[in-house]
C-alpha cells in the first residue's frame, strides 16, 4: 500500500446521483489531516486494529482508504490523529477494492 498522502484537491468532493444530478448528503464532507484508526467491534476480528488514510468527513461519516477490505455491516470505533475530529462509532457500508487498498464508506452511529 502506498503512504498515506493527502488528496490531490482540498477543495470538498460533491458526489451527484447519475439519475438525478443532485448532491444526495445531507452535509458537505472535508478532508483532514492526518490519519484515523479504526477498531472492529464485532466477529472473529474483534479488536483488530487497522489504520485509515486519505480521511474525508461529514457529521454523518466518512470515506477513506483502508489496506485491509472491512465487510459492509462490520461495527467499528473510529479514532482520529486530527484535533478538530472526535471518536466516533459506526458501520462499514461500503467496501470497494482500489489501486490503493479498499475504499471504505462508514456511517456513524
């Protein structure tokens, strides 16, 4: 896996749905610096740890690349290197496989 490095742009992504050509989330996403820690809560892997890069946020959740793939439903504490990002808890809702690792999208709880 590459480093984790910041991403090309800082300016915020905005995803539009193809059918509607609208933003669909509720609140606009940033990136931060540094790099976030994820702890899996649930299954065999209770515990494991895994480090996350290239970190976008919301107040709804995150986006970020993962060298290991989390299955959609994993339960997750999510620790952040940034100041300005509290701990939160959520779920793996997406996991898709990059150049770089996974891709990973988490809802908070």
């Amino acid at each position: 896996m590459k480093a984790c490095t910041k991403p090309p742009t800082t300016e915020p992504r905005v995803r539009k749905s193809a059918a509607l050509g609208v933003e669909r989330r509720r609140s606009e996403r940033r990136w931060i610096d540094g790099v976030a820690t994820v702890f899996e809560l649930n299954g065999a892997h209770f515990g494991q740890m895994h480090t996350l890069c290239q970190v976008d946020y919301s107040d709804g959740g995150m986006g970020a690349v993962c060298p290991q793939a989390l299955p959609n439903g994993t339960s997750i504490s999510v620790g952040f290197q940034s100041p300005q990002c509290s701990a939160r808890f959520g779920n793996v809702i997406r996991c898709d496989r990059i150049n770089e690792g996974y891709r990973l999208g988490i809802l908070f709880q």
